[in-house]
C-alpha cells in the first residue's frame, strides 16, 4: 500500500515536470528566436512532435494531462471574467469580431477538409 503511493506521486511529479519543462524550453526558445509566437505554443509544438516521434511514452503524461482534462472548463473562466472588463469595447466592435469569427472557421474547415482528401488520396 505503502509503496503504491509513492509510485503514483512519482508518476505524477514525473508528468509534471515533463510539462514544465517543455513549457519553459518553449518559452526560452521564443525568447532567443524572437518570434511573435508565444512560448507556451512552441513547447507545445515540441511536446507534440516528441510524442508523435514516441521520444515520451504517453503514459508517462497521462496523471497530469488526465487530471487537466477533466478540469479544463475552469480555465475558461478567467477568460471569461476578462471579457467582462472590455464589454463596452466589444459592443461597440461586436460585428467585425462575430464576422471575423465566422470567416475564420469557415476558412479553416475548408482548408483542412481539402488537405485530408488530398492526403487520404
């Protein structure tokens, strides 16, 4: 029983750490690069791409990644507690953000829908 416990809390320390430290590699690399892209989204790209290439066995991230999963909601709220601060703004540039919106999707499922039937091919 003992030893089961320090098992899990090794594997979920071992999930963290692997989170953070593609968070941070990903931040310094935006640092260094200078690109307008945020850190938190190439070490997201990197994490990818290393399980993609099965340098990280999935199980390793599963306690954590699983345990965000669930949660995930909650971290809309901030989000959306920001949006109320700027609720004059967004009335007034209601249409160009429903419009902009709307276009984007639009482009998007378009643009990934003729890449899948062009790979699938």
């Amino acid at each position: 029983m003992n030893n089961s416990i320090f098992i899990n809390i090794f594997q979920i320390l071992r999930s963290i750490l692997i989170l953070l430290a593609f968070l941070y590699f990903g931040k310094w690399l935006q640092q260094i690069s200078h690109l307008p892209i945020p850190g938190s989204i190439f070490g997201l790209i990197l994490l990818f791409l290393t399980l993609n290439l099965r340098l990280i066995p999935i199980h390793y991230l599963l306690p954590t990644g699983s345990f965000l999963l669930n949660y995930i909601t909650l971290f809309f709220v901030p989000v959306g507690v920001g949006l109320l601060q700027y609720s004059e703004l967004l009335s007034i540039h209601w249409l160009t953000i429903v419009v902009s919106s709307v276009v984007s999707t639009i482009v998007v499922l378009i643009s990934v829908g003729f890449i899948y039937q062009k790979l699938s091919k």
